[in-house]
C-alpha cells in the first residue's frame, strides 16, 4: 500500500481498514482504495471530494451516508475560522 504525505510516499503492509481504526476521525474512507485525512478536504461536488493538492477523490455510494456527513461538518467548521 502507498501512503501520500506532503513530504513523501511511505510503501507499507497492511489493510486500509486496518490503518482508518488506528488514526480515527481525521482519517476516512471515501471509497475501498482510498483513506484521507480530512484535514486536507477543501471541497465536496456531489459524490467527490477535492483535495487541497488538486486530486478528486469518489465517494462510494455505499459509503456516501457516512462520509458527507463528515466531511460537510468540516468544510462548515473552516468556513468559521
């Protein structure tokens, strides 16, 4: 599995699922091959999320009931500040 940070790609071993439990609510799964932080969400269109490096991400229909809830409240929360 590749990891993207903003400093470097880390290769690791190990399930996606495995790495969202360890790190908790900053980290989602918007589809099966993808774990983001939220942190770096700066948009949702429908049934996708943008990245604040440029990348759009799809939201599964199997897990859009879980992730938009989530991410809108972040966008709402950085709307404040």
């Amino acid at each position: 599995m590749r990891i993207v940070t903003a400093r470097e790609d880390i290769i690791i071993k190990g399930k996606l699922k495995s790495i969202e439990s360890q790190y908790g609510k900053d980290f989602i799964m918007p589809n099966r091959s993808v774990l983001v932080n939220i942190n770096h969400i700066i948009k949702m269109l429908r049934n996708k999320i943008e990245l604040d490096n440029g990348e759009i991400i799809t939201i599964s229909r199997k897990r859009a009931t879980e992730i938009k809830p989530v991410v809108i409240e972040k966008l709402r929360r950085d709307m404040k500040k």
